[in-house]
C-alpha cells in the first residue's frame, strides 16, 4: 500500500540538533584537513588560504583559519541573517580549536597520500554537507562568490574555480608538484561528496 506520507518534509531543528549537527559535521571536516595537512597538500577557500600562509610562515593553522574567515561574516549576515552567521562563527570557530588540539588526541602513524587525499576529501565534504543541512557553513569565499555574482553579474562557478586555481598555484613554492596533483584529487572528492548528496528537495529543514 502507498503511503500518503511525503518523501521529504520540513521540520525546524531543536537547538541539541544544531549543537549536535556543528560538533559532528566540524569534527569531519578537522579529521579530513588532519589528512591534508599531514601529507603536506593544500585545498581551496579560505582553507586554502591558511595552509598557504602556515606553511609559509609556520604560524597557527587554527588562528590563520579564524583571522582569514573575519572578513566574510559581514557578507554572511548580509546574505544569510544572524542565526546562519551565528551558527557560522560557532562551526569555523570550532574547526580553529579542534584544527590545534587533533594532532594530540590522534596521529597518523603511517598515512598513504593517496588514501589521505580520497578519505580526507570525503571526509571533509561529508562534515560541510552536515554544517549545510544544520544551516551553517565554514564562511569563507563562496560568500564573496555569491555576492560578486549578485552584484557583478560573475558566473559563480567560474570564479570560485578561479580563485581555487589561484590559491593552488601560489602554493607551488611550498608543495611539490606531486602534492599539487593529489590536492586536486582531494577537493575533486570533496566537491563529489558535496554534489551527490547535496541536492534541492532531498533534505527540507528550517532552523
């Protein structure tokens, strides 16, 4: 028998959802960034940014991650209200803590780059899937993207892929050639596990 019930519905979540969505998608996405980072590769967005400049200057990935997403909390409450920017400095603020404090819970005794590059991609896209469906992000460029497409007229795409390819290529002083090769294989799985999963009309959720 049929059931009258629809595939998908809306529901708000309760603020334990929220905390508990924030704390699980965050704590995915730092494992993840633990694999990139110990196999020496860099991403893009203002991931990206931070690993450039921790690997240029040797400073705190964390606090590079936190002081880099500054700027974008304005265009967040611009675009997406205060509890999406709430949630937003809550999710990157966490990320910066767990980004310093992982290394001493969990270390990779021997990591395949290779495997650290799919696993991590996943990973990664996996816990910015659970932060989208929570109604927050890891701020950063798409912010800006999103914004210079409203106001510019820019093609989105276009210009996220190229500031991705920016950040990738100023990371060329400080990641062999090889590393290059597997970061793009890892935001390749980021993106995939984003794309496949994340789709309008397949999760309903107000909150």
């Amino acid at each position: 028998m049929a059931s009258d019930l629809p595939v998908s519905r809306s529901f708000r979540h309760s603020l334990l959802e929220d905390a508990q969505g924030l704390l699980t998608g965050t704590l995915f996405v730092a494992i993840g960034l633990a694999m990139f980072r110990q196999a020496g590769m860099v991403t893009g967005g203002t991931v990206g940014i931070a690993f450039l400049i921790h690997y240029a200057s040797g400073l705190s990935f964390g606090s590079l991650f936190f002081c880099v997403n500054l700027p974008f909390y304005w265009l967040a409450y611009r675009r997406m209200g205060l509890p999406f920017t709430l949630k937003t400095l809550a999710a990157v603020s966490l990320l910066a803590v767990l980004s310093e404090v992982l290394p001493r819970w969990l270390q990779f005794m021997q990591l395949n780059p290779w495997f650290a590059a799919m696993a991590g991609g996943l990973l990664t896209g996996a816990g910015m899937l659970i932060l989208f469906r929570h109604k927050a992000s890891l701020g950063g460029i798409n912010l800006l993207v999103q914004y210079l497409q409203d106001k510019k007229g820019w093609r989105a795409g276009y210009v996220q892929a190229g500031l991705d390819t920016v950040i990738l290529l100023s990371a060329m002083p400080f990641v062999s050639l090889p590393r290059l090769g597997l970061s793009l294989l890892g935001m390749a799985a980021i993106n995939a596990a984003l794309a496949i999963n994340h789709k309008p009309g397949r999760y309903l959720a107000i909150g």
